[in-house]
C-alpha cells in the first residue's frame, strides 16, 4: 500500500499546476493505466523493482506468503479497473487530443509548411492557445474543435487559486466592496496576463490637459 500510495501521490502531482491542457492531462493518466498493467506482471512474477517496501522487507528476511501476493494481485487489479472505469469517456476521445499537440496528420494541415514551422514554434514555448489563436480562417472549424479542446477544466487549479485570491481581497476592512468590483479584481488576480503600464500612462497623458 506504501508504494502504490506514492505512485498515486506522483501522478496527483504531475496533474496539479497552471496552464495544463486536456491532452497532456490525459497522456499521464493513460500512462499510468498501462503501468498498472506492468506492475501487476511484475508481482506475478515476483519481481520488486518498482516496489522498494517490499524490496526492503524481502531484504530483512520477512516472507510474503502467497495469500498476500494475491491479496496485492487483487489490489492491482481493482485499481487497473476503477481507472478504466472513471476514465473511459476520455478514452473514447483520445484520438481528438492530436489535433492539439500534433495536427499535421489532417488532411487540411499536412501541406501547409508555413504553418507548421509556426505550430513547432509555439509547442517548444507551450503556447498552443497562442499558436490556433494564429490559424487562418480558412482553417475556422479546426481551429474552433481545438479551442473547445485547450478551454476544458483539466483541473480544479483555477478554482482554488480564485478561492484563494477571493479570500484575501473580500476582507472585513473592504465591506464596501461590490460583486462588481470583486469580479474584476479575480480577472486581475488569476489573468498571467501583464499589460504595459508605460505604455497605458503614455496614451492617457496623451488626454491630459496641461495647467
């Protein structure tokens, strides 16, 4: 249980963080699934390289008799399953998450080479929001099923940071603060967005009239 419990601690937190898009998401998990699947062959076969808590028990001499080799066998299993349960209509999908890291098997993109050196441009800086923001319009129902892709909730990171930022602006020295007002402090607080404050003070100065 103490080395499966640390896998599973590994994968929450290769889940967590900003800018996590759905396909990267998905790939994790699948990943794990299939080494569910190896872990469970290696129990079988009475192999402990992924299992160091059973490594060391082995090693001070404590047996694991067969009844608790099955019941670790069980384990494995219902866990294999439950994942397969839980993630089986994001299975169903796999196969839409290329268009976001790897559009050129389309038939509509392979022979555009413009626009392929500007995707692998942006997929080295991670910016796939940026770079179907850029696809021409000739392109709109592609680029409109990729954006329904890089808007889905992968997780619940933005929520708890707007909790978070809610909190510490809706305070009780702030009672006069409106929904309003709230609302776009949490665009400010969770945008990464960093506008160019020499440049708004310039164009304001701009109206100013001098005295």
């Amino acid at each position: 249980m103490c080395d499966i419990t640390e896998k599973l601690n590994e994968l929450n937190r290769g889940l967590q963080g900003e800018n996590k898009i759905i396909s990267q998401m998905a790939n994790k998990v699948f990943a794990f699934e299939e080494k569910l699947e190896f872990y469970y062959k290696e129990i079988q076969n009475q192999i402990l390289h992924n299992f160091p808590t059973l490594t060391k028990a082995k090693q001070d001499d404590i047996i694991i008799s067969q009844t608790n080799n099955i019941i670790i066998l069980n384990h494995l299993a219902a866990l294999s399953n439950e994942f397969k349960r839980r993630f089986q209509d994001l299975r169903g999908v796999k196969n839409c998450f290329l268009l976001i890291e790897n559009p050129w098997h389309l038939e509509e993109l392979k022979n555009d080479t413009n626009l392929e050196v500007i995707f692998k441009e942006k997929r080295e800086q991670k910016e796939y929001f940026e770079f179907w923001n850029l696809v021409p319009g000739k392109y709109k129902t592609i680029q409109k099923c990729a954006h329904f892709l890089l808007t889905m909730f992968t997780s619940t990171f933005l929520c708890e940071t707007s909790y978070s930022k809610m909190k510490y602006a809706k305070n009780v020295y702030r009672n006069r603060l409106t929904d309003s007002h709230l609302d776009d402090l949490l665009r400010v607080a969770c945008s990464n967005y960093k506008p160019d404050l020499s440049k708004i003070v310039k164009e304001l100065s701009q109206y100013q009239n001098s005295h």
